[in-house]
C-alpha cells in the first residue's frame, strides 16, 4: 500500500512541477522517504552528535573553531559549533556570528545572473565584449572578442587568475607596509591579467580564476544599471530572509570572529586585515555561516532561487574533462558524482569554508573554520555524511 502511495504521489509531483529529467533521479524514492518522515519525526541526528564529530575533527586538524550544519529536505536544521570563536578572549564559537565565506559567494553571483537572464536581461551567449567593450581595460582580456557570459561563469574564459602573479604580490606587500592593509578596485585586480596569453582558447579548458568572476560582477552591473550588491539583496537575500548574509562592503567588517593564519591572528587591533575584504566583491564578498549557507544551497536545489531549467543548465553547462566525467565546474558551482551533487568551497585568509548538496538525498551540508592552511573540510563534510547513516532517510 505504502508503495503505491509513493507511486502515485511521485507521478502528480512530476505533473505538478515539469522538472528536468536530470533532476529527477531522487524522485521515485522520494514519496516513501517522505511518508517515513512523518512518521518518524523524532529520527535524525542530534547536535550532541554533531559536535562529538566536530570536537574530534578541530582536535586532529588544531582548529580554534569548526562548525557545521545539516539540512534535510523536511526543512529541519542541526547546527553545532565547537572551540573558540577569540582565542586569545576565549570566546566560544556559536552558530550565527560571520565568518567571510571566500569563494562560495561565486555560488550567488551565478544564481543572480541566471534570474537576469530568466528576466532577458542577459544572455548566456552575450559576448562580454558587448557590454564592456567601450571600458578603457576590457580590450587587454585575454580572448576578449570572443568571451561569453557562458565561459565567465564557468571558468572556461581562458583567463588566468591574479593571486599567483608577481605584480598582485608586490602590490600587496607595498599597500600593506605602506597603509597597514592593502584595497583594491576590481579592475585593479583585473589588471594583473590583462595583456597575458590566453591559457586556452574560449571554452575549451577549465582554469579557476577570480579575475574572471570581477569582470562577471561588472557586467552583471552594466547589464542591469545596478549595484551588484543592491541587486543581490533584493533578487536574492531578503527574498529567502537570508538575514545572517551580508555584503563585504566595509574595510573593517564587524561582527566576525578573528581568523587565523599560521597561527598568527588576522585582524590588527583598528579590525582591519592586511588583504582589506571589500577587495572580494563577486570573487565571493559575502559573510556568511553554515545555516545560511545550508539554507541557500537547499533553496537552489528546491527551484525556490532560479527555476529548475536554469539549474539545469548550472549543472550541465561549463568545460567537461574526458578524462573526468564524473567531476566538472558548472555555473558558480562544482558538479560532482556524475551531476549527484554540487558544491563549492571558500578560502579568505584567516577562514575556511565548504557547502555541499545531494540531489538524491536532499541533504546539504556546510562547514566552517576560523582557520586556514591544510584543512580538509571535503573531506569532513564526507564524514558528516557517512555519520548521518540511517537517520539521513528517516529525516525526509
């Protein structure tokens, strides 16, 4: 009887919402998996189980503060949080205080182009050239005539990246000895690319590069006549009451927690760092924690943030390895097992940060640290998930 519930219960969702195929995977198990979780509203795992996990991983990887959350297709939400927040105060590490997120802002900044292009706006096939053109830099991108929207999304521009070039370090080194903290404008940033080789011709390899996402940001506000972080509020933030995700918009962001380089404490005694965080901007630029991460990652997965054919396209789109069908970088995101899962993570000196979702699941996970170096949060998102055993079926 269960069965033929499901059965019936999965084709009217089907008929109902018209998602891709792709997406449809999780489907047939889903109806049973979600009776089962009415019934058994009590399974799951706990936070005292969380943190037992989180205490053990701090301690083998010398964190001052890790914490994580996990969200269940149902909408519920365990979070817990271990060690220090301050080291040198001794103040613990809680659930909501901000940590900059790094690179998992990209996430955002690729939701927010597709509603433009949802909206006509944009086109993933606009030649960046187009809308930039007429800047007095956009000339000296490498591949400049021939870039898309498409290949800024997905790191398939041919664009190198400027954190490892000689003229960004020497940049940082002088600002920092001279002001105490080094800023940047974004076509500053981009400017320690222009005039270089391409690394490949337009959409035939895959390179990560930050630049690329700077020169996105900024046709994201030629093509809309908006502040990107204006518009990201209002398309994205307040929609989904995302009320613990700000902008890095300040010099001194407050309401943080330090972070820690080689030991050493990030922020100086006035709360600035030397790499000054509004330099971000849609490299990442947003501080943010693990449940709103969870929450935002859930939203996408659910078509509650673009409509389920534009996360298709997220999924499917980007330059796809032969030799590695299983693993690619779609639009603002990590697409791994085959398209099962995507995820991304993020590295701001001082922090680190991981958020993953399962398609077949519906589970998301997020983890952070105030900490930065070797850290394998993948790797601890994929005990966190293994932990959750049996309880992560019962939670749907």
């Amino acid at each position: 009887m269960l069965i033929a519930i499901a059965a019936l219960l999965a084709t009217v969702f089907r008929a109902r919402f018209a998602i891709p195929p792709k997406l449809l995977r999780a489907l047939p198990a889903m109806p049973v998996l979600l009776v089962l979780g009415w019934c058994n509203p009590a399974f799951g795992v706990e936070e005292h189980e969380l943190a037992t996990l989180l205490e053990n991983a701090r301690e083998d990887m010398r964190m001052p503060g890790l914490r994580a959350a996990v969200r269940y297709p149902n909408g519920r939400i365990v979070a817990a949080s271990v060690g220090l927040a301050d080291r040198e105060a001794e103040i613990p590490l809680n659930d909501h205080v901000g940590m900059p997120g790094g690179s998992t802002g990209k996430t955002f900044v690729a939701a927010l182009t597709m509603l433009l292009v949802e909206d006509g706006t944009l086109s993933l096939d606009d030649r960046v050239a187009d809308w930039l053109g007429d800047s007095d830099w956009y000339h000296r991108v490498p591949n400049a005539d021939d870039i898309r929207v498409r290949h800024l999304l997905s790191h398939s521009s041919g664009m190198p990246d400027y954190p490892g070039t000689i003229g960004f370090r020497w940049a940082m080194i002088r600002r920092v000895l001279r002001d105490g903290s080094a800023y940047f404008e974004p076509e500053e940033l981009i400017g320690f690319v222009l005039g270089k080789r391409p690394l490949f011709p337009v959409g035939e390899g895959f390179r990560y590069s930050d630049a690329g996402y700077l020169v996105l940001g900024r046709v994201i506000e030629a093509a809309s006549g908006r502040d990107y972080y204006d518009l990201l509020q209002e398309r994205i933030l307040d929609p989904l009451e995302m009320t613990e995700v700000r902008p890095q918009d300040q010099s001194v962001l407050t309401g943080i927690t330090p972070g820690y380089i080689g030991g050493g404490r990030n922020l100086k005694k006035d709360g600035r760092m030397k790499f000054d965080p509004s330099s971000e901007w849609t490299g990442g630029g947003l501080v943010t924690n693990p449940t709103m991460l969870v929450q935002f990652y859930a939203a996408l997965a659910e078509g509650r943030v673009v409509s389920p054919e534009s996360l298709e396209l997220m999924l499917e789109s980007g330059w796809q390895n032969p030799r590695t069908p299983e693993y690619h970088y779609g639009f603002g995101m990590f697409v791994i097992d085959y398209g099962s899962s995507f995820d991304h993570g993020g590295l701001w000196p001082g922090y680190r940060t991981h958020v993953t979702h399962n398609l077949d699941s519906g589970v998301t996970i997020a983890v952070q640290t105030n900490r930065d170096g070797r850290v394998d949060l993948l790797g601890l998102v994929g005990r966190i998930r293994d932990s959750l055993g049996g309880h992560e079926a019962a939670e749907q």
